[in-house]
C-alpha cells in the first residue's frame, strides 16, 4: 500500500461541484477584492470562533505581522514566543520591529511552558504569543493571568488551531487576538494562500481594517504605513462552504488519532492536551528516540511521514544571535517528533495499515 502524508484531491473530488458553484457565484457578482463574498466569511468566521471581529488577510504569516502591529507592538519592545513552531511565529516578530524571546515548551504539551515565560518577563515585554501546536490549545489560563498582572498583549497564533477549545473557549477567542491560515493544507484550508485574524476589540479591529489597505482610514486617505494584504473574495467564498463542515471535519481527525493511539503498541508517547480542551489534530505525531529510523522503516513501507519542526528556531541560522540560548525541551521534541497521515479523507483501513506497519517496527526495535 502507498499512503501519502497529506492527499488534497480526495477532499476536492468529494465537494467538486460545491466549489465550482462558489467560483461561479464570485465571477456572477464581479467582486474580487473584499466586497460582500469576504464580509459574510468574516461573520461566519467570527461567530463560530466567538470573537465580535474577523478581518480577512492575505495568509496566516501576515495575520500575525499585522495583529502585532495593530496590537501596538513597536521597535525595541520584547514578544516571548515559543521555539518550537513555524518560522513566520517569529518571523513576525522580527517585522514588526519587535525583538523575539523565547521561553521553552512543556515535553508532555510541546506547547510554550507558562512557567518559562515567567521567567523571561522584562520591562521590555509587551506581548506573549503562544502557539496552539499541532491544533492543541496552550495552557490559557496561567498565559492570561501573566499577561494580566504585566499589562501585556496575547495574540494566539491558531494557524493549527481552528476548531481546538480551552475550557469551553475557542482558541483566537481568549487573548487580544487570534491569527488564522487558510494555508492549503491546514484544517480549514483554501486553494491559495489566505489568513485571518479574530479580536474583540475595536481599536486592533479598526487598525487590521486600516493596515491590510495600505493604511488608508479611507479611500486614498493614509494616515498609516500600511500594506496590501487581503484574503480573496474566490478564497472566501469557498471557505464560506468549507467552515459549515469544519467540525465534522474535526471529528473525523479526533476519530483517526483515537485509533492510532489504540493500535499502535509500540513505546511512544503522545503530545498530552491541557484540562478541559480539546485537540483538532492538525497533526498527529508520535514522540520516540527511534524517530528518524522509524521514518525511514515507514517510508520503506510506503507511508509518507513529516517532521514539524527538525530544527527549533533558537538553531536557524536566522536567528544565530540565540545559538547558545538553552531549550531543552524543545530541542529534544525537535529530534523526536514524526507526524503521521492524518486528514478527514484518510480511510479506516490505512490507518490500520500504518499502525501495523509502526507495530512491525518497534516488535524489531
Ligand atoms: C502555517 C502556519 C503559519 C503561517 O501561515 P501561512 O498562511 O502559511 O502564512 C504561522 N504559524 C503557524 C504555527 C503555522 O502552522
């Protein structure tokens, strides 16, 4: 059997017609560029994550590039972040003029450790930005109570996260701001680039506004340095159709993970999720020393696997300024961590053939 690690044409051939019709509802209307496609999915996106906005952007990585600066995060302040995510978390950071501390995981969460941003805190410090990883939430309650006693900004980056709920919340609804990616391959996925960004806050709300039309308050009106950052009036119709499904689609991935942990037997561990949350498996992954061998063993097998993330971000070369900062938790995740097959359209019968096949592997090792 050949499995990918992520295959897109099985979810497009199940909803063809569905995503034609919304591209042809576009053209119809003749408008391409925000207008009334991307409004009524800034409201369906709102509402189902509970945040009173939704402002539509051109992809995840500008989403957290311009809640930070909406959020007032400016040259010289200090934003405490994890090390182990994608690149554009601290990317951003750096755009935003704004310099990158991290603060180091939790082993069991592989979230960023609230503890650890104790720790980091300065009178620098102006914002805190957890990751939801893998779609699990971070532990909320003790980042919030932090942020709270220091007057600092919390944005989310829930580019992994849609759907994902700490203690009855959504996550993009408990901090300041929350930011989304339509990335192709994320849990609620558009064909192209796109991002969004989820506040209850009207002043972050207006600036997002402003910021992703090249500052203008209105037209050809700039009272900011602004960019040119908007999701797609054919993306948003197509994630308008998307989100109505989005849960179900979730489901199906909590479904695939409570499989794999019941038929794989081999000695890994699993990433732990906070108290009263739930996690919408963005990835699924499986934590061992072995995991470079087990990868290879699985590729030999024809079972495509991924590695999120091989290198934390304190070791990119990007970022060689922080070499000798020390995150243990985080560079061991990085040499253990293998994301498995996991989306809604992956058959019963691959998973089954992936957890034999896991099994076979650790019965020689
Ligand atoms: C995908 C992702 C982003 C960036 O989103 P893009 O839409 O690709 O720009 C940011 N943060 C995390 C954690 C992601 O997984």
């Amino acid at each position: 059997m050949k499995i990918k690690m992520l295959d897109l044409t099985r979810e497009y051939r199940n909803s063809r017609k569905e995503y034609i019709d919304a591209i042809e509802r576009v053209f119809d209307n003749g408008s391409f560029i925000l207008g009334s496609h991307v409004e009524s999915f800034e409201n369906a996106m709102s509402s189902y994550i509970g945040s009173s906005a939704c402002i539509g952007v051109g992809n995840g990585t500008d989403a957290l590039r311009l809640a930070l600066i909406a959020s007032g995060i400016k040259p010289g302040d200090e934003v405490i972040t994890t090390p182990f995510t994608f690149i554009a978390t601290a990317e951003t950071i750096v755009q935003s003029g704004a310099v990158p501390v991290f603060a180091d995981i939790d082993g069991h969460t592989l979230n960023i450790d609230p503890q650890a941003i104790e720790q980091k805190i300065t009178e620098k410090t102006s914002a805190i930005l957890p990751v939801h990883l893998y779609g699990n939430p971070a532990d909320m309650d003790p980042i919030m109570k932090t942020a709270e006693e220091h007057g600092l900004i919390v944005i989310e980056d829930c580019a992994q996260s849609i759907g994902a709920s700490y203690k009855g919340r959504n996550t993009g609804s408990i901090g300041n701001c929350g930011t989304f990616s339509f990335f192709p391959t994320k849990n609620l996925g558009c064909p192209g680039d796109g991002g969004a960004v989820t506040t209850s806050d009207t002043h972050i709300e207006n600036m997002l506004r402003i910021l992703r039309q090249h500052g203008a308050v209105k037209k050809y009106t700039h009272h900011y340095e602004g960019f040119n950052s908007r999701l797609d009036a054919i993306h948003a119709e197509i994630l308008n159709v998307k989100i109505k499904n989005i849960n179900e689609k979730n489901k199906r991935r909590q479904e695939i993970a409570q499989k794999y942990k019941e038929l794989i037997e081999g000695p890994v561990r699993y990433q732990q999720t906070a108290d009263k949350s739930s996690h919408v498996y963005h990835q699924f992954t499986v934590i061992t020393p072995l995991r470079d061998e087990l990868q290879a063993y699985l590729k030999s097998e024809g079972i495509g696997t991924a590695i999120h993330y091989p290198i934390p971000l304190h070791k990119q070369k990007i970022f060689s300024s922080y070499a000798n900062e020390d995150y243990p938790n985080a560079q061991r995740a990085a040499s253990e961590v293998l994301s498995l097959p996991i989306y809604p359209e992956l058959r019963d019968d691959e998973v089954n053939y992936i957890a034999e096949k896991i099994n076979d592997f650790f019965s020689r090792h």
